[in-house]
C-alpha cells in the first residue's frame, strides 16, 4: 500500500454497533484474500502499540473484516507484512 500522503483510517463496527476508528499501517493480496494490519487510530505509544491483522472477507456480497483463526495462516501474512513495513521504512531512511 502506497503511502505518500500518510496514512489511512477506517471505521468498522462490531456485532453489537459498537464503532471504532482504525490506522491501517499496511495491505496485502495473499492467496486471492486482502489482509489489512490496522492499528486503533490515536496510538502513540509504542508500548501500547498492537499491530491486528484482519482478512477481508465477503459474507452475503458484502466485504466484511474479520479475525484470522488458522495460526499458519496468520503467521504467514504476519511475516510477509512486517517484510513490507521492514521495507518501506529501509526505503525512508535512504
């Protein structure tokens, strides 16, 4: 995901309406699924700081986030996502 302007948030809200506003630092295409790593938008301390990582999904034609539950699978866009940001930031610093 290109950045040049900064970054991008997002709204989604649960099951019971409730809305939060996310920081998406990164997206990736991975086996014909998006991958979204999103923080909770207004996190400015790296100890607080926890990178989710949601798959879009489509449930009834409507693209929804959701939580990855196969392990392997999570592990595999983790790493191929931290590779990405690695990256980028190697690039800033150039």
């Amino acid at each position: 995901m290109e950045n040049e302007y900064g970054s991008d948030f997002m709204t989604i809200v649960d099951e019971d309406g409730t809305e939060y506003e996310l920081e998406v630092l990164s997206s990736l295409e991975y086996n014909g699924f998006t991958y979204l790593a999103v923080i909770p938008a207004g996190s400015d301390e790296a100890q607080d700081l926890q990178v989710s990582i949601l798959k879009s999904v489509e449930e009834d034609g409507e693209p929804i986030l959701c939580a990855i539950e196969d392990e392997s699978e999570l592990e595999a866009v983790y790493d191929l996502i931290m590779d990405e940001l690695y990256a980028e930031e190697g690039e800033e610093e150039e």
